[in-house]
C-alpha cells in the first residue's frame, strides 16, 4: 500500500487530489500548519499533520515513511533547497504542481515571479535524485470564482478588462486526475504534462457560458487595462503578471494539450461541465 503526502490538501485542486487518492489503495496523509482547523475539513480516513516550509524543524516527522509527495508551493523560495532536500531522503516521488512556463505560446511567456520560483523548484527537484513529474495547468476554471461570482451573485453586469483573450480553463478534477496517476505509477517518471481544459474560450465566452447555466443574461463591460490595474482585487504585480498575459493572447486561439485524455483516458471536462458543478456559488 502507498502512503502519500499530499500538501494544499485543501484548496481547489489538493481536496481533489486527496479524494480522488482515498478511491484508491493508499494511505492518505495532509501537511498543514493548522492541523485543528484543517482536520475538520478532510475526510477521517486522511491523517493531517503538522508542518510548515518555513520551519524546517516540523517538517521530518511529516515525511516519515512517506512514499511520495504532491507538492503545492505556497510559500516564499528561499526554504526551497532544504525541503526538498528532506523530502528527497525520505520519499521516492515527487509531483509538483508547477506552470507552464515552457510551452511556446505567448499567453505562458510573459515574465513574473512566479515563473521563477517554479522554475527553482523543478531545478531543484531534478537534482535532487527523487523521481518526478511536473504538472503544468494553463489557466484554472475555479478562478472564476474568485474574478466573477462576487459580480454575478449581486447583479447582470461583470466589469473586466480583455473581454476577446481566449484561455483554455482546466477544471480542477481534471487536474487531480493526472496527479493521482503521476502519484501512483512509475510510467510517469520525469514527463512534464501541460494541461488544459478541451476548448479555447474568451474571457467574454466564459461570462456568457456561466449565464446561460444558471439562467441569467449576464454582460461584460470591459475595462480598459489603466481602469483594471487601479481595480482588480490583486496586487498589483499579479494584475500586472494577468494583463501583459491577455494583452499578448489576443488575436489566436488558446493552446489546448489532449493530455488529460492521454493520462486518464477520458475526455477533459469542459468549462460548461465546470460551471454545472459550481453553479450555486454564483447564486445570490
């Protein structure tokens, strides 16, 4: 029986990574720096532990007799090498979820920081002697939730900038699906999986898609990017980082990968399945 750690275990994707790991025979096992408050959240048959990448002190007992890692970053780099030093003497398999900051496409090659702390991370794991597999989703449908639903739930009119720049969103399951597959079988052993969902869409497309499941004519103003930067609900490097993305994806069509199929062997889902799946978070 495998025995995998699974960090983020409860954000978007990490939840689905662990249910989709607990149909299987595995010991599921979650690093977190607040086990009280997260252990109400997961399954019981997942064990939730303490550890923090910043304190490298809580991190041993939480990789003991661990065979492999899904790892989700979210912290500053600079405790990097020694995390993956210490998972690397204790686990066999390592999947990072990274970005696609190699994929020719103009949408993935505008410069942020991010882009750099993953590309450290992927240097540091292939160094590190560990079998890995980098997942590299494009954009994520569940962001719509974060950039939209707060509009939709209080009225028909989403105000945003680059209505006509296509993305190919993912949903979330369809990323944990691969993960679960680079998790348990060896055959993934140092491949790099770009991963999209099924169709190129606009952002004004998604907009109008999320009307038409939930039963609403919703419409996208579209601000202009001086009006988005003073606007957007980020900080203004991330609304910098998305703006130069949709500036330069405007005028082709999204890349689009046939990945999840080729891994999972079924169809990734689309981003109407998606909407389906989460519509009442955008009823008021």
């Amino acid at each position: 029986m495998k025995r995998i750690l699974v960090t983020g275990a409860t954000g978007n994707i990490g939840r689905q990574v662990v249910n989709q790991l607990l149909s299987t025979d595995c010991q599921v096992r979650s690093l977190t720096r607040n086990p009280d408050r997260v252990g109400v959240d997961l399954p019981r048959q997942v064990k939730v532990v303490r550890g923090d990448f910043t304190d490298l002190n809580s991190l041993d007992s939480c990789f003991d007799g661990i065979d492999a890692v899904f790892l989700v970053w979210t912290v500053p780099g600079n405790t990097a090498p020694e995390v993956i030093n210490r998972i690397a003497r204790r686990a066999q398999r390592i999947v990072l979820l990274t970005s696609p900051h190699k994929t020719p496409h103009p949408f993935f090659q505008q410069p942020n920081p991010v882009q750099v702390l993953h590309a450290t991370l992927e240097r540091l794991i292939e160094e590190s002697g560990l079998q890995w597999t980098f997942l590299r989703p494009g954009m994520f449908a569940a962001n719509a939730l974060g950039w939209w639903a707060p509009q939709i739930r209080v009225g028909d009119i989403i105000c945003w900038p680059y209505a006509e720049s296509p993305t190919a969103p993912i949903h979330e399951q369809d990323i944990a699906a691969v993960a679960v597959h680079a998790l348990l079988e060896s055959l993934h052993d140092r491949a790099e999986y770009v991963l999209t969902g099924p169709e190129s869409l606009t952002q004004s497309a998604q907009v109008m898609t999320i009307g038409e499941v939930i039963g609403r004519t919703l419409r996208y103003e579209e601000m202009s990017p001086e009006e988005a930067l003073r606007d957007l609900p980020f900080p203004a490097t991330a609304s910098k980082m998305l703006l130069d993305a949709w500036a330069a994806a405007l005028g082709q069509p999204a890349y689009v990968t046939s990945t999840v199929r080729e891994i999972t062997g079924k169809p990734s889902r689309s981003f109407r399945d998606w909407v389906l799946d989460n519509a009442q978070q955008f009823q008021a």
